[in-house]
C-alpha cells in the first residue's frame, strides 16, 4: 500500500518534460525551415530564434 502511494504521488498534470517538448517542437519545425528561407533570410529567422530562446 505505500509503494501505491508513492507511485500516485510521482504522478504529474502533464505526463511530458520540458526537455521531451522541446525535441518534439524542434524536430517538428526541422522541415519547415527551407520553405521559410524561401520567404524570409535565413538572417531574419535566426534572430527570431534566438530571441524567442534568450
């Protein structure tokens, strides 16, 4: 009975890491990233990049 309660108390609202999220929000936008030179310099979206990450 307290391992079941150990357990229960592990348990998170988002069963997901930050570190996982991030990985999945990366590798989703990886094939993007031509198409977005295509209309924007690559200039212009590695400053929002490092924007949005400093």
């Amino acid at each position: 009975m307290g391992n079941s309660y150990g357990l229960v108390r592990k348990v998170r609202v988002i069963p997901i890491e930050l570190t996982d999220f991030i990985g999945i929000a990366l590798l989703s936008v990886l094939p993007a990233l031509p198409l977005a030179a295509t209309v924007m310099p690559v200039s212009e979206i590695l400053k929002g990049v490092l924007r949005l990450l400093g």
